[in-house]
C-alpha cells in the first residue's frame, strides 16, 4: 500500500480525477496505483490496445485488463472495443468510410505537435510499410484514416464522460497516446508519461508523450548550466567515474536482450519457440479467439505468420551471433564513424524521428557525408537480430565506405565509441554515452540529452558532411553535468521495468508483495507529483511571460 498519501504530499495528485493509460505489460504497475489512489481519489483507466480489450480471457490479458475487470470493478474502465466492431463493419460497408470534413478538422485543430501523418507513425500496426513484422499486413489509406477517425472521437467521449484532472501513463507508443496527447493539450490537461534520460535508473515526465524536449525540462537544464563545477561536483564526478570504466552499458538492460552477446543453447531457441506456440494455442483455442482474429488483420495480428516469423528469427539471430558472411570485424587502427542501429519498430525512432526510419537510407547519406578514407561501422541491435531481413546487410555493405560489424566483437558500446570518430544514430543511447565520454555525436530526433554540447541534431541530411568534419573531442563535462543535474531534478529514479515484471509475479500468485515493490511505487507516484509541480510552475511562469 502506497504510504502517506496525503494532500500535503501529493497536492497535485490527491482527491484528483486520474485517468490511466494502459497497454499491456506497462499497465500492471498502474493497477496497484489504482487499488491505492481510489480510496482518495477519483480514478478510470483506459486500455488503448485493440486484441486485449476485445479477446477472451487469456494468458495475454488475465493479468493487465481482466485484472482491472475482475479485480477493481469500482474503477471505471474504457477502452476501444466498441471501435473495433465499428471499424470492421466500416470497412465492410464502404471502400473509404472516412469522414474527409471530420479529418480536415482535426488536421485544423488537433496537430499542435504533429500533423495526422505523422500521428499514425506511433503504432506498428499502420505502418507495415516502414518495419519487418510480416504479421502485421500493410493497411490502406482508407483504413488508416477510418481508425484515426475512430480513435478521436473515442478519445473525445472518454474526456467528456470521465473529465479527468490528469492523465498518467508509463509508456508513448500507439496511436492513441498520440491522439491523447493532442486533445489533452488542447484541453489543458496535463498528461505525463515516462521520459528516458539514459542517466542510470533516472527518468523524467514527459507532457507531450517525449515526442521532443519538454519546454519546462530545457529550462531546468538552462539554470544548470548556470551552476559552477563545485555545485555540479556530484555530476562531474558521476562522469569522470564513467569515463574511466570498462564497462558503461546502462544497468537496466541487465538481463535484456539488448546484452546479450553471446548464441544461446539450441534447446533454448526451442523451448521459447515451444512457449509461443503454447502461448498462441491458450489464446486462439482454449480462449476461444482465433475467430476474431479473422476480422482484421490490421486489429489483430494473424498467428500463422506470427509463429513463422519468430521461427525465423530465432534461426537466424543463431547464425548472426557467430562468425558469418553478414558481419566482419573492425580493422585495428582504421579510421571510422560508428553507427549503431535500432530495434525497429520502436517508439524512440517511429515517435521521436519519424521521417528518419528508414535505416538503410540513413547509411546511404552518411557514407556519402563522410571524408574519404573515413569507414562507416554499422552495427546491428542485438535485440534485431533476426528480425531483419538479411538482404538489409548485404545491401549496406555494397556502399565501398561501410562496414557491417560483428555485434559481439566488444561486449560493450565503450571501445565501440572510443576508438571511433564520432557517433550517428536516430535517437539512441549511443549519442548519450558519447558525450559522456567527450566525444561527438549525431542525432535526428529531439531526444532529452541532445542539449548536451557536441550532440548535433540534423535536420536536413544537406547538414551531413559538415556535422562529420567537426567529429573529434569536445569540452563538454560541464554541459554534460548540467544535464544530469536536470534529469535528477526533474526525475526519479524508478525501476520500471522491476515494477513491471513484479508485478506480473504478484498477479500470477509466486510472490507477494514486498516492501521493495511498495518502495519503488512510491518512487513512481512521487515521479508524477514531482512532474505535475514542475509542469505547474513552468506554465505559470510561461503565461506571466
């Protein structure tokens, strides 16, 4: 149970109308937010994901929605079922039952942060076209304009029935969060969601769903910079540490993917591919859903080519993690720009850069940027292994200038970063760990830490060749601290993904809850109430001018 929980403590928070925003395994820790706060507080929840609203019980949502059903039923729950139906039967009836006056309008009034285009970039499920999940098919025009349509005036109903004081989330992926971000600004409701500054387990509320820098987080940073280096002396001395350690990958992707280097025993493949399948027959067959299924593709992935295409990566993430003709090692002492890649889809490329996801023609502008006898080491994310198509690879190491290297050569982004010239990539931690290690970076979204001096942000890839020549050291520690100093004050160090699997735990009955667990919710509610203050403040001095 959440402790102290008082208007003395959590003003912003306390005897407030609270709308929660859940999708899946990030829904859980909200749950028991909920179970708490609605003894003192008005508090709904709106599940924004199209399967899991509208499937039977099953393994997939027993411990996110049908929690919420069964397990707080005094907690007022939306969610988009009833446009499925609507949309399925819209499709049907019409070619294009889009209301074009209707999209006008929104495209009007309800693109302060993006026009409707790059809206519907959030969700893997409309755009097909952009990433490699074949499950997913690629949708039409039509549907992808019917489905905006929906959600909006869904979106619209839920804020005029629930009329919610604050808007809180966890996560910034999918259409709807778009969607909500636009009506909740437009309304004058903050909405804040989870915003990762890379600085351990440090992270900072976004209200514009991390989509660029929030204003009130620039200026925090802004006074930073301001402070001398004996006020800063914890942050300098968190990056000189920093730099002199082997090993600077972030603690929280322990035991993730993303550090895993090296090919797992065959009979493991096996027993995760044996665990989809039973997962897919417990959903489709036990709980009865595979005829729903057969509705729309675009609402509910198809099974068949689900289970085809995790068999596939997992065969060929089992050639890629060992010597192969995809991948070559680095050649000692060469000159070289480093361009790590990422997971695609996710929401740090298709929401913070969204007319920059397409990897391989990002390869092809910067090999052309580059000087001559400079090498461009593109790396592939280990959590992607796989899941590209290998003809990516081979096509990227047709460019003269570009070497596609082995993952697991170093078992660390440091050597990676300090043995190159500079750093490139979308919006990835890599930037981040450069400029902690003094060294420059590119970057083409708006992502937090690219305040911090000797992070270039490109606009226009006219930029490229410039921003390349200026690579090299840079004196930037006391830019870099101020940004840390920031990401501490506007933040807290919440262990998300803890709470999350935790959670799963407590659900499924093998653990209880804990002190630990109740610990690290707290820090989660004081995250928000420390957001909502900061957000307040801001705005009050924006509008004072």
């Amino acid at each position: 149970m959440i402790k102290n929980f008082s208007k003395e403590n959590y003003p912003n928070l306390y005897g407030k109308r609270i709308l929660f925003v859940c999708r899946e395994t990030y829904s859980k820790p909200l749950w028991f937010l909920a179970r708490d706060l609605k003894e003192t507080s008005e508090v709904a929840a709106f599940y924004i994901m199209s399967s899991e609203c509208t499937y039977n019980k099953c393994y997939y949502n027993e411990h996110t929605i049908f929690e919420w059903r069964e397990n707080l039923p005094d907690v007022k729950l939306y969610d988009v079922s009833g446009i499925c139906d609507e949309f399925v039967n819209g499709m049907r009836s019409k070619k294009d039952p889009s209301d074009q006056d209707y999209l006008d309008m929104l495209e009007r009034e309800y693109t302060h942060f993006k026009p409707l285009g790059l809206q519907l970039m959030a969700s893997q499920e409309n755009t097909r076209h952009y990433h490699y999940r074949k499950y997913w098919p690629v949708t039409s025009d039509a549907e992808n304009k019917y489905w905006l349509e929906l959600n909006y005036k869904n979106i619209f109903r839920i804020l005029d029935d629930f009329k919610p004081d604050v808007i809180l989330d966890t996560d910034n992926a999918e259409l709807q969060r778009t969607i909500l971000t636009e009506a909740a600004y437009k309304r004058g409701i903050p909405y804040a969601t989870i915003e990762y500054g890379k600085y351990g387990y440090y992270k900072y509320p976004s209200f514009q769903n991390a989509f660029s820098i929030d204003p009130y987080f620039r200026e925090l940073y802004e006074e930073n910079l301001k402070k001398s280096p004996e006020e800063l002396s914890e942050e300098y001395g968190y990056i000189n540490d920093f730099r002199e350690k082997s090993s600077i990958m972030n603690k929280e992707f322990d035991g993730s993917v993303t550090s895993q280097y090296e090919r797992i025993p065959l009979i493991n493949s096996m027993k995760i591919m044996l665990g989809k399948w039973n997962y897919f027959w417990d959903q489709d067959h036990t709980a009865g859903n595979a005829k729903r299924k057969k509705l729309s593709g675009m609402l509910y992935a198809p099974t068949a080519p689900y289970l085809k295409y995790y068999l596939d990566v997992e065969r060929i993430r089992r050639k890629l993690l060992v010597p192969n003709k995809y991948f070559e090692n680095p050649v000692e002492g060469e000159k070289y720009v480093y361009m790590p890649l990422h997971l695609i889809p996710e929401s740090s490329v298709f929401v913070k850069a969204s007319f920059y996801v397409d990897e391989l023609n990002l390869i092809e502008q910067v090999s052309k940027s580059l000087p001559a006898g400079v090498k461009l080491y593109v790396k592939e994310h280990q959590a992607m292994l796989g899941e590209r198509d290998v003809s990516f690879y081979k096509r990227a190491a047709e460019l003269p200038n570009v070497r596609v290297v082995q993952i697991n050569y170093y078992r660390d982004p440091k050597p990676w970063i300090t043995k190159a010239l500079g750093v490139v990539t979308i919006t990835g931690t890599a930037a981040y760990e450069a400029a902690l290690l003094g060294k420059k970076a590119i970057v083409f979204g708006d992502v937090p830490f690219s305040l911090i001096k000797g992070i270039i942000r490109i606009r226009s890839f006219e930029d490229l060749p410039e921003a390349v020549r200026s690579f090299g050291t840079v004196d930037n520690i006391h830019s870099a601290a101020s940004y840390l100093s920031a990401v501490k004050t506007a933040g807290e160090e919440v262990k998300i993904f803890y709470l999350m699997d935790e959670a799963e735990e407590i659900f499924a009955g093998r653990h209880k809850e804990s002190p630990e667990f109740a610990g690290e919710l707290e820090k989660l509610l004081r995250f928000y109430e420390k957001g909502l203050e900061n957000y307040k403040s801001w705005k009050a001095r924006s509008q004072n001018g």
